[in-house]
C-alpha cells in the first residue's frame, strides 16, 4: 500500500476480453464492472488508476513479476491461484451453471480437457 500511495499511482491488470465484467469499446477504452471496481479502489487511495490490458493468461505472472499491483479480471479464485496470491475475497457471485450432455463430459479427465474444438458452450 505504501508504495503505491508513495508512486501516487494504482497498476491495475485487465484482460478486457471478460464480458460483461470487462470488455473494450470500438475505441479499444476497456469498460465493465471490473473497471468500476478499480476505480472506486484507486479513488479510495487517492490515487490515479493505470490499467494495463494483459492476456488473461499473463495477469497472475505480471501481478508476481510486479509489473502490476493487482488484478480486477473476472478471476475465479482456485486453489492453485491462492497458492500464489491473496485473494481478496469475491466482489461478484455469478451464479452461473453449466450444463452438459452426461456421456461427453464424463470423458474429461479434468478443465484442459475441456479446452478442446470438441466442446463449445452456447448461451
């Protein structure tokens, strides 16, 4: 905290690529509620915001690495993702499900699997 109030400025990671939560404009201006939330933090420090947009893949190395000072990405905390950084506790509950045909999925043996042109997710 010290350092970020001491550098007056707030380095915050996005991937813009999360809609609704986060997503950019036909001007590339990335917009959402993630957005939001990260100003409200940056103004109740006071101090400017700076969000960087970062593949979704690369915010937990930037946030490590200390490029970034954190990450307000639709990130869903996992046990592995808290092994390396604190979580802050969930700002959004979706309730979101899923739902699936039982003889396909029952085929993964975990989430890469899933990461396949096999499977697609249809609202």
């Amino acid at each position: 905290m010290d350092r970020i109030i001491s550098r007056g400025e707030l380095r915050v990671g996005i991937s813009g690529d999360m809609p609704p939560m986060n997503l950019l404009t036909k001007d590339d201006k990335v917009i959402g509620m993630d957005v939001d939330v990260a100003t409200m933090i940056a103004e109740a420090m006071g101090v400017k915001l700076s969000l960087q947009r970062i593949d979704f893949k690369g915010l937990l190395p930037a946030l490590e690495s200390g490029n970034i000072d954190m990450i307000v990405s639709n990130m869903t905390m996992t046990p592995e993702r808290n092994l390396k950084v604190a979580f802050v506790g969930p700002y959004f509950t979706s309730g979101k499900g899923l739902s699936h045909k039982r003889s396909s999925i029952a085929q993964a043996k975990g989430l890469p699997d899933l990461d396949s042109p096999q499977y697609t997710l249809s609202p």
